[in-house]
C-alpha cells in the first residue's frame, strides 16, 4: 500500500474582487482577501465599511455584483445545501424564534444545519454549557434581552461544529464580563475552526492571529498579529486608517 499522501489544502474562505453596492452606494470595491483554515481573522472598520457585507457574501446570503467568494473552495450561494454544515453564521440581528425556549432554538437550528435528531439535542446541550447558558435554557426567546440574545446567537453559530465561523460584531450588547468571557471562547476554538468576526472591541481584535481593516469598503490594512500585537496598536492603526484620506486608503 502506498504512503498515504497529504490532504490537499484550499483556503477556508476566499474573495477575488468582490464587489457589492447598495442603495446606489459601492459598499464593497473590489476587496481580494484569503484566509487559510485555522485562522481566527478580526474584521475592523467603521460602521458602513463592509465588514457585514463580506460576512454575508461567505454565508451565502449575498451574492458579489463583480468578482467571486468561494468557502472551501465553492461558490456560498450555489453550495449552499453542501455548506450548511460547514459553516456557523451570527448575524446582526440575531435570528430566533421567538415562541422557542433557548435549548429548543438551539436544537431547532442544529437540524437545519443538517444534524439528525438526536445529535442536534446534544449538540444544543454542550453549546448551552460551553456559552454558560444553563440559566437561560428554559426562557422562550422572545423573553431575552439584546445580550441574551446575543450570547444565544454565539451558540447557535458553533453548536453543530463549522469548520467555518463568522460572526458579525459578537460582542454587541454583551457587558464587559460577558466580553471577556467570549474573547476566551474565541482563544478557545482557535485552530479547531476558522473564525472571521467583525468587531469594534479592540480587545477582542487583540486575540486573532490577523487584523483586516476596513475603509469606505477596501481593505486599508492587513496584518498580521507580530505587526500589531495588542490593543493600544490596534487602536492606532484605526485611527491612522480614520485620518487617511480617500485615495491613500483605497
């Protein structure tokens, strides 16, 4: 028998110059980005930078006007039944039904991510514990306030197993402790899956590997964690994105 060969590698997630607009407005222009599996990636940038279109484009949920997305390797939108499984998505807002107790959403949306019965109730358990949930587990969803909803969101998007997470500002209505507690998290799924979040909490940018900012939808700084190691760097960076003028940051 031969030596079995290496596992042929693709990127997790790529754009080749995707472009969106919206409303009339070019949201995002052109963006060229790749990131390799395993890599936990903070998305940067003002409010109307793309941050949440790029993050969509990958769900499946929007589709590029010019250039491509590919998640594995295929086309979000037309793969979407073969992704499902693959890939964990936390919008803004959070979608829950608001008739269902928590552990029940979870569950609910662990079987339409494509695990038979059984397996989506366990799955909805252990994401109850790993997001410290318990005391929420029984209210009806309708009943949440903004960061229990949120902290439900974050559950549903990782209790099938991705491969692939993105997560549109997670860390939105959380308190600081609540913060924290989801920066460990991340720090903790690190190299199981690919994680993409979008995020304004430096702090929380501070634990990703890589740091994608954002500006007037293109990419104005890429870097690595060695480049920008903490917060106070991050911040930095930002502000020298925010200052730069137009043509400079394209």
């Amino acid at each position: 028998m031969n030596p079995r060969e290496p596992m042929p590698t693709e990127p997790a997630l790529e754009y080749l110059d995707a472009t969106r607009s919206r409303d009339g407005r070019l949201v995002l222009a052109g963006v060229s980005l790749v990131i390799e599996p395993g890599a936990l990636v903070a998305l940067l940038g003002a409010n109307g930078a793309g941050k949440s279109t790029l993050l969509a484009m990958a769900a499946g949920v929007l589709a590029p006007e010019a250039g491509s997305v590919r998640v594995f390797g295929r086309d979000p939108l037309r793969a979407a039944r073969d992704l499902r499984c693959r890939v964990g998505w936390l919008p803004d807002p959070v979608p829950l039904y608001p008739e269902l107790r928590v552990r029940e959403q979870l569950a609910a949306s662990a079987r339409l991510r494509g695990l038979a019965a059984g397996a989506a109730t366990r799955a909805a358990e252990a994401a109850i514990d790993r997001v410290g949930l318990a005391a929420l587990a029984n209210r009806l969803c309708g009943q949440l306030s903004r960061g229990e909803s949120q902290r439900v969101g974050i559950a549903q998007a990782i209790a099938h197993g991705p491969e692939l997470l993105l997560l549109d500002e997670p860390s939105a209505g959380l308190d600081p402790m609540q913060q924290a507690r989801l920066a460990d998290l991340l720090a903790g799924l690190r190299g199981a899956m690919t994680i993409v979040h979008a995020t304004h909490h430096l702090i929380e940018a501070a634990i990703a590997d890589r740091i994608v900012i954002l500006d007037r939808g293109r990419i104005a700084r890429d870097a690595a964690r060695a480049e920008l190691p903490d917060a106070e760097a991050i911040g930095h960076a930002l502000v020298t994105v925010a200052l730069a003028p137009a043509a400079e940051a394209a």
